[in-house]
C-alpha cells in the first residue's frame, strides 16, 4: 500500500506512470460520459491507496482550442494564484521550481503546498510533488503526489495527504474542452496516522460520502461557469 508521503525523488521517477494512469483512467470515464456541459462523479476501490478514487468528467462547449494550454498553466500554477475560481476553499500556497532533471514524458515539475479550508477546526495543507506531462497536441495531465519536502510549511500546519492517482486531465476534441478531476486522498488528517484512513474508509464504505462528492460535483460546475464568462483570468501570488 502506497504511504502517505513520498519523498521528491521517488515521485519524480513514479511520475511518469502516474501520469499514464490518470491519461487512461479519463479516456475510459470520457468514453462511457458524453452528456455536455453536465458533471459526473463515479469511484473505484484503488488498491494500491487503500482506499477509494473518486472521478470527475465535465465537457464544456464553445470553449477555444488554445484554452487548453491556458488552462493547464493555471493547474500546474494552481499554488500560487491569488485565488481558484473553481474553488474557493483554496486560501493561498507556495511553490518552487525543482531542481532535478523533468522524468521522461514529463515536461516539468515543481515542489508546492496550498492550503484549503476544508470547515474543520484549521486548514489543511497539501505539499506535493505537481508534474506536468503533454503527451499529445490536445492532451495536458498534471499529477500530484504528496511528498516530504517543499517550500516552508507555517508552524504547525495540519498536513493531508494526496496519492496516486491523483491529478487533473485536459484534453479538447474540436467540440469540447474535457476536464477530469482525479482524486485520491486517504483523508482529511482528522485522526493521526492509520486512524484517518480508517475513518474515511468508514464513511466511503457506508456511502456517507455525499458531502464529499458535493465538493467535486461544485468545482466542476464552479469551472464551468467562470470558463463560459466573457474573460476568466486569473492571478498570480505575488
């Protein structure tokens, strides 16, 4: 079973693979889901985590094709932008560049953690290992790994724990701009250790997980919403 955190470098050479997977994991969740402009959030027991992926699909209409790479600016970049339109939880992060050799297949990677408030009694803190891979003309796949090192985490930040596969892919068809939301989290870091994963395992085989799927079903309707305005930029943390 996967731990919760990994180091960097064990991340930058597992990147690659974990990039493949979630590539392969939307054009089967692409292929079974053709509504347009309407969200769909399935899951599956993943083994290697030990606990459930949750997959989200949205198609959204008239959106340019160069808003694809656009797009996948903002996600890999998603650390250090003032604010997520798509999730307005966020509340700020940090991020640097990494200092190892891109993994084959990847084009780059950084180090970062964001920190969201998840209505617990303080925020919690991601730092990954964020990978950007481009892997054909009208496909972005940016995954991310929770990992051991990172920029300077605040005193006595609570961290949560991403693992593979976790990540975003963007692909454009001509018709619409598909975005998957991949998701792999062992927990909200509310009990220590192996305790947290037990207990959202708990709820996730109870089906006591619709607040969960809520926020996934929000995020991709919150994106589509600011991508069909007139002009969705965003900024940068200075």
């Amino acid at each position: 079973m996967q731990p919760p955190e990994i180091t960097s470098g064990q991340a930058v050479i597992q990147a690659p693979e974990h990039c493949a997977g979630l590539l392969m994991m939307a054009r089967r969740h692409r292929a079974s889901h053709r509504a347009r402009n309407q969200c769909q959030t399935i899951r599956h027991w993943q083994s290697s985590a030990g606990t459930w992926c949750y997959q989200t699909h949205i198609a959204l209409e008239n959106q340019p094709g160069e808003r694809l790479a656009w797009l996948a600016e903002v996600f890999y970049s998603a650390a250090t932008l003032a604010h997520h339109p798509w999730y307005p939880e966020f509340d700020g992060g940090r991020s640097q560049e990494l200092a190892a050799a891109p993994a084959r297949g990847v084009d780059r990677h950084q180090l970062s953690w964001g920190r969201f408030d998840l209505g617990l009694s303080s925020p919690r803190y991601y730092r990954q290992l964020v990978s950007l891979a481009l892997p054909a003309e009208h496909t972005a796949v940016i995954a991310a790994r929770s990992v051991t090192e990172g920029p300077p985490l605040p005193e006595g930040a609570a961290l949560a724990y991403t693992v593979a596969p976790n990540g975003e892919v963007l692909h454009f068809d001509g018709k619409c701009l598909h975005w998957h939301h991949i998701c792999t989290t062992t927990g909200a870091a509310v009990l220590p250790g192996r305790l947290d994963r037990w207990l959202i395992n708990a709820l996730r085989f109870l089906r006591v997980d619709g607040a969960e799927r809520n926020t996934y079903r929000r995020e991709a309707e919150q994106l589509r919403d600011w991508l069909q305005t007139d002009n969705p930029g965003v900024e940068y943390a200075k």
